[in-house]
C-alpha cells in the first residue's frame, strides 16, 4: 500500500510530456479524436512518451 502511494506521488511530481503542437489541435474533428483517447495518452505522457 506505501509503495503505490510513493509511485502515485512521483507520477504527480513528473510534469507531462507537452501536447501536441500542430495545426490540427484546434479542429473539431481532432479535438474528438483527442477526448476519445485521453485516457490513454494521458498516463502514456505521464510516464514520458511524447
């Protein structure tokens, strides 16, 4: 139990990797596409992956 509240304070303290910064982000369609799947990249940018 200690050891998941560690690794659930260091995953707060990392800062995300940056969104992504391209002509799309402020399309319907993609924003969409980013709702759909920010439960993914979320904890993906979390641990580092762009």
């Amino acid at each position: 139990m200690d050891a998941d509240e560690t690794n659930a304070m260091d995953a707060r303290a990392t800062p995300l990797a940056p969104l992504p910064d391209h002509g799309d982000v402020n399309m319907p369609w993609w924003q969409e596409l980013w709702r759909r799947h920010a439960h993914i990249t979320t904890p993906l940018r979390a641990r580092g992956l762009p």
